[in-house]
C-alpha cells in the first residue's frame, strides 16, 4: 500500500511566474504537467526537477546515460523557481574559517569549487541558450552595518586575496555603497566581481526545456512513494502513482522538499529547513529607479539573519529568512518591509505587489553535502541558501558518483546518512539559535 501524498500546493504567486507569463517562449511551455502512466527501466532516475537534480540529468546525458527525471509538481515548483537569483561563489562558511578547521590546501579546495559553481552557471546558461533567463556576471556587494562588521568583511577580503590569490574582492567606501545603493545604511562593503544575477525560474524552465529536446523525459505530478530493492535485486524500484520506474542508480534531488513523501523524507535529516521570504515592489518611478542600485548586482548585508536585495524588472526584491516560519504564513512579509523601508526610506510609499517564500536546505556544518546513501542511490543538498550555482555543480557531481568516477568534493563529500537521534537532538538547537540571532537583529546589537 504506496502511502498518500499530502497534496501539493500551488507554486506561489512569484515575481518569476508574472515574468515568465509575460514571456511566452519556449522555456514557459516546457511545464507539461504530464506525469508518468507506465512503468519505466532506466538506467539512472532522478528525482526532484529543481536545478540539483536537471543539472544531474544534463551531465548523464551528455555522457550517453539513458535517464529520467521525475518530480512531484511542476519544473521549477521547489526553491529552484522561487529564490532571488543571485548566482554567488561563496559558501556559508568563510574561506579562513574553513583555513583554521581544515588547513589552507583545503581552503584552497573549496575556494575552487565556490568558484566552479559559477562556471557550471555561465556554461549551462550558454549550452542551453538561456538569454531569456538573463544572467549577468556583474557581481555581489556585501554591505556592512556596522563598523565591527566592515572590519571583519574586509579581513576577510585581504585573506583571500594573499592566500588563495584571488583579487576579486575588493574594499568599497561608505561613500562608493551610498552611490551605488542609494542607500545611506551602510559604513562600508566588499564587492565580490564572481558573482551575478539570473531569473531563477526562467533558468530552471530553461534547462528542462533544453533536456526536453535532448530526448531526457521529465515527469512533472510524479511524486516518488516508495523507494526499494529487494535482496539480491539490483535495481532500486521507485513507484509513482501512475507506474514504477526500475533504476540501477537513483539520484536524489530533493532537497529541502524531500519530506514530501515518505521515499525521499529520510534525506530531509541532514537538514533543518528554514523558511525564506521574498518581496517585491511597484514598479519604482524613473528618478529612484535612476538612483538606486544603478550597477544592477545583488546585494547582502552583515546582520546576523542577513537580508539581501536586487533590482529587478525596474522593481525593489528584497528577502530574508525566518527562524520559525512556515511556507505559505503572511507573517514576515511586513518585517521585510520594514527592513527594506529602514535601509531605502525612499520606499516607504510603494506598494508591494508580490509576497513569496520557500524552504532552504541548512546543514549542521554549513556546507552542502553530496555523497552516496547505498550502492545505488545518491544525494545532493544542503546549499544553506546559495544553491543557485552550487545545485547547479553538484547535481554533476552527484551523477559523476552515481556513475562510480571520483569528483573533487573536498569537504562537500558525505560520508552517508545521518542517523535519526542526531537529527532530532540538533535541530531544534539550530533553530533556536538562529531565532536568538533574529532577536539580536532586532534590537540592533
Ligand atoms: C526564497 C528563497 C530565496 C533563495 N535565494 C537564493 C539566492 O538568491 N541565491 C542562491 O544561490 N540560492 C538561493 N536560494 C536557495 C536555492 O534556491 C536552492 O538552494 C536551490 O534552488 C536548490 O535546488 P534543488 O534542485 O536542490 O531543490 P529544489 O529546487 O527545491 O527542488 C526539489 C524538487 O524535488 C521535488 N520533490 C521532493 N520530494 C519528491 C518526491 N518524493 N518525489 C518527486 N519529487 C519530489 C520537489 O517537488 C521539488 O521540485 C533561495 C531559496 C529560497 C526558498
């Protein structure tokens, strides 16, 4: 008996969706919403059709795998449609962190692949023809709050810069952010050029439209109910409403939506969900628009729940993340709001027209994970909020594995599934903390 799928919901009323409607191409027609109604012998299938898992699916194909990919809802319905779209090549963990847990030849590792993941976005959206999605390289400013924070962003920069000989972050004024953002919130930043922006569901449509024509069949409406080999059996059987998918190698691509069914939620230990909300105004009138974030990059800020900003559409997105809350609740939009007005009063009088959220996958160390849970199924998640790349890098690597070959993983390589009373006895603690860190932005400390 395939237990019952609690019923999807609709993807939010985003941004993303009123641009994509507007633009009728190739990339808004790819969602079918055809689910499976056969049953299927592949030799790799995917599951989850955000970035993770097309970007997995891209790189079997290119080497001649035959696969799928199947999702529970439409292309794009996860964070993959509904995130800021600001591509970034660093992890949550800074670089001479990672130098002080794990030495410098690490450090250097990882720099590597934060820096890779940007590559993959360049090449995909370059394979793949995805000028509708509007990816431009034109950097992320980090922008600091206080002077505490400044001096610590710009140690940063300089260590970066002397040990792994990377000069492409470099210090900005109070003045250069107030002239850049409009802004006069800020005592000072760093500007990190590897960086840029995208339309995250214009990108993510884009890719299932290209794999589409490549002859990879995606299934939308296919939720994943069970997952199982019997002894002796090497193919894993993956059962759908509408027929079974028999798979040698199965790659798990679900993130932090993996607990929508009972197959997929085990993968949801290694994370503690946390909601994400996003909003975006009015249209602003042509002299703000003219004064505001005129270098078109996106933009984060040092408080502890950072908050983070773009200019899109000739509109004002500005998001941030939530301790406690849940998708779909109206609480915290009105927060944003306010934290947006604090930083650009100039806003005050404009409307918000789109309210969305979503939930990102955060890890225990901070740092994505990919590995392999059995001899036949691999996973990739956990991108902390900076998936936009790093989905797209580690969806190759974890068809790589699910092939047998060894990518360069450094400290992104999992050694398996976490055990449960781990999960259930840290978690809440992350969540705390962070609520903790929410308050102490509060009062400004
Ligand atoms: C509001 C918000 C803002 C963000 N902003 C940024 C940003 O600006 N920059 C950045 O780099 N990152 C950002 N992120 C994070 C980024 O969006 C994610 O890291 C990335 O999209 C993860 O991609 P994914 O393919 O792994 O997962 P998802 O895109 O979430 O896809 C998972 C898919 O799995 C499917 N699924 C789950 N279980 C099953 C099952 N049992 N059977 C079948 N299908 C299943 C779901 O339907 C879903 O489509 C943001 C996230 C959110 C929510």
């Amino acid at each position: 008996m395939l237990a019952p799928m609690t019923p999807p919901t609709p993807a939010p009323d985003s941004l993303w969706r009123a641009l994509l409607t507007a633009s009728p191409g190739a990339a808004a027609a790819v969602s079918t919403g055809v689910p499976l109604a056969r049953d299927l012998d592949v030799e790799v299938a995917v599951i989850g059709a955000g970035y993770s898992g097309l970007a997995a699916a891209y790189a079997l194909q290119k080497r001649g795998v035959d696969c799928v990919v199947l999702d529970a809802n439409p292309v794009g319905w996860g964070a993959s449609g509904r995130n800021g779209g600001v591509v970034s090549s660093k992890f949550r963990l800074s670089f001479p962190t990672i130098d002080k847990l794990h030495g410098l030849d690490t450090a250097k590792r990882m720099h590597r692949l934060a820096h890779d993941g940007v590559r993959v976005v360049e090449t995909l959206v370059d394979e793949f023809q995805l000028a509708g999605a509007r990816f431009e390289h034109t950097g992320s400013l980090r922008c600091a709050h206080t002077d505490t924070a400044l001096t610590a962003i710009r140690a940063e920069a300089d260590w970066v810069r002397t040990n792994l000989g990377d000069t492409s972050m470099t210090a900005q004024s109070r003045a250069d952010i107030e002239r850049e953002t409009g802004s006069k919130g800020f005592v000072g930043g760093v500007l990190s050029a590897d960086a840029g922006t995208i339309l995250p569901l214009e990108y993510v449509r884009g890719l299932a439209s290209g794999l589409t024509l490549r002859g990879v069949p995606i299934y939308e409406s296919t939720p994943v109910q069970q997952m199982q080999r019997a002894p002796g059996e090497p193919r894993v059987m993956l059962r759908t409403p509408g027929g079974t998918v028999r798979a040698k190698q199965v790659i798990v691509a679900t993130n932090a939506y993996s607990d929508l069914t009972e197959a997929t939620a085990p993968y949801q230990r290694e994370l503690v969900p946390f909601r994400s909300a996003m909003i975006a105004t009015e249209r602003l009138p042509a002299d703000l628009d003219a004064r505001l974030m005129v270098e078109r990059r996106s933009y984060t800020e040092t408080r502890r729940m950072m908050k983070w900003f773009r200019k899109v559409d000739g509109r004002m997105l500005f998001g941030g993340r939530d301790a406690f809350g849940k998708e779909g609740q109206t609480t915290g939009f009105d927060a944003l709001q306010r934290a947006m007005v604090a930083l650009f009063p100039d806003l005050a009088d404009l409307r918000v027209e789109y309210r969305w959220s979503g939930y990102v996958g955060m890890t225990f160390n901070s740092l994505p994970h990919v590995g392999r849970s059995d001899d036949a199924t691999t996973f990739c998640l956990g991108y902390n909020g900076a998936g936009v790349a790093m989905a797209s890098l580690l969806g190759q690597h974890a068809a790589a594995l699910a092939l047998g070959e060894t990518p360069e993983l450094s400290l992104l390589g999992a050694p398996g599934l976490r055990p449960v009373p781990f999960h259930s006895l840290r978690a809440p603690g992350v969540r705390l903390v962070a609520a903790w860190y929410q308050f102490l932005d509060a009062v400004g400390a």
